[in-house]
C-alpha cells in the first residue's frame, strides 16, 4: 500500500477543511486570496468530471464530492457571507494569466484528446498554479495571516508526500505518470521559492525588531521618515490614530506600528495587551 499517497490525500483534505473552519471560526476572510479559493474549485470542477461517465467505488464517489462541496462552500463564505472582511483590494493577480495558459497545455500536452482527459490534464496543469495569487497576495502583504497558514502549511506537506509517493510508485510499481510528476514538482519548486524568499523577508525585517504573535495580530516595526503611528484595520474599516492599541471586542485586530529616525529598537510589546 503507497502510505505517502494515502496521507498526502489527507494532508490536502485537510488543508481545505482548515481553511473553511479558520474562516468560520473566525468570522472573516481576512488574508485569503478568494482568487486561488476559486481556481481550486475549477481544478476540483474539472478533475472530478468523471463522475457524470464513471462509477469506481461509493468512497471514490463521496470523497469527489466532498471535495466539491468544500471549495464551492469556501467560495461562499468569502463572497457572500464574510464579503465585508475580505481584502478585495490586495488580491489583485489576474487569474486569466493562469487559466488560459493551463488550457492550451492541457490541449497540446495531454496522454488523450477525449474531453475527460483534457479536464483532467488541465486541472494537473492548473493545481500547479493554483496558489499563485494566495501566495502573491502574502508577499505584497508583507505578512502570513493566521486564517492562511494551516492551509499553506497543510498543502505544502501533502505535496511533499506527493512526491515521496512518486518515487514509490516508480521503484515499487514499476509507474510514472509524466504530467503530474512534472507538474507537481514545479509546484513543490514555487513553494520552495514562496518560503524561501517570506525566510529571508522575515530574517530581514528582524533586525528592524519585527515580532509575530497569533491570534491573528501580526506587529511589525518598519523605519520610515515621519512619525510614531498606529493603523489599525478591523474588518475593512481603515482608521489611523496615535497611541497604544488594545483588542477591540468587536473581533480580530491588526495592529501595525511604523516607527521613524531608522532606528531598530521599539517599545515593548507589553503595551499590546
């Protein structure tokens, strides 16, 4: 039995179900990039579209759909019932950039030209991608939201094992799937890049004294040329004032300080509560 396959496929269970419960839990969208929520409802759309042609096993069956069922219930909770603490404003990569190149690789580079296969090869080819504007939408941020990071972590572990059971399969099963080999290992590559490049931002930023806490609060200190100031953004509603910053009881609060004279020392972060 490939063990590797069959916790990889929970790993990616579970990091849609983290994500869907994190929102709820939490009330808000903040952080979360609606755009690859919703590129991953196409990849899961067009993979499982077997199941209108095929019946392979009742659990096969069930767990296609739970898959569908998550990500369109994720779509759901971030346009209609948590649309005002979603960050419109910061998801901003154009998904079409992906999407159509996706499409015409799946036309051109498949194993098939039957309509099942090219909906499976896109989605392979589209999954790579999927993560592009979560991930763009962290790094333009400057920070990884508490609500995103079971799921990026979750995700990254279940490519991981993907590609333990690849090598299995290989050696052991004498098989090789080309597409989702290559495939998956651009991915792993652009995850790779994604923590790479977030290690090197926050080593960086350390040194200007940036401290992380949970909760989903993250304080920074970045040295500007002005003022002591205090912007606190509670669930889409931006308000600037000076002073100290406490927990509000309406909900979640992001607090961020920017500190002047380029200096790296900071007040402590006792004042925060």
């Amino acid at each position: 039995m490939n063990y590797f396959y069959v916790t990889g496929n929970a790993f990616r269970f579970f990091s849609l179900l983290m994500l869907f419960l994190k929102m709820w839990e939490t009330k808000s969208a903040a952080g979360v990039s609606a755009s690859s929520v919703i590129l991953f409802a196409i990849v899961f759309t067009t993979r499982y579209a077997d199941l209108l042609v095929a019946f392979y096993s009742y659990y096969n069956t069930i767990m296609k759909l739970v898959y569908l069922l998550l990500s369109y219930s994720t779509v759901y909770l971030i346009f209609f019932e948590l649309h005002s603490t979603y960050d419109h404003g910061k998801d901003l990569f154009r998904t079409e950039l992906l999407i159509i190149p996706s499409f015409f690789l799946a036309l051109t580079l498949n194993y098939n030209f039957e309509v099942i296969e090219i909906c499976w090869t896109f989605s392979i080819y589209l999954e790579t991608v999927a993560l592009v504007p979560q991930l763009y939408m962290v790094l333009k941020s400057g920070f990884l939201h508490s609500t995103i990071r079971p799921f990026l972590y979750c995700f990254t572990t279940y490519r991981t094992l993907y590609l333990f059971s690849w090598i299995y399969r290989y050696f052991v099963e004498s098989r090789f799937e080309l597409i989702s080999v290559i495939s998956g290992c651009a991915q792993m590559l652009l995850l790779a890049s994604f923590f790479n490049r977030k290690l090197r931002t926050t080593e960086t930023s350390s040194k200007f004294g940036q401290d992380t806490v949970d909760a989903g609060r993250t304080i920074y200190f970045t040295p500007t040329a002005g003022k002591i100031c205090t912007t606190k953004n509670l669930k889409h509603d931006h308000t600037q004032f000076t002073g100290d910053c406490n927990e509000s009881s309406m909900g979640r609060v992001l607090v961020d300080f920017c500190f002047a004279n380029h200096s790296t020392s900071h007040p402590p972060l006792a004042s925060c509560g």
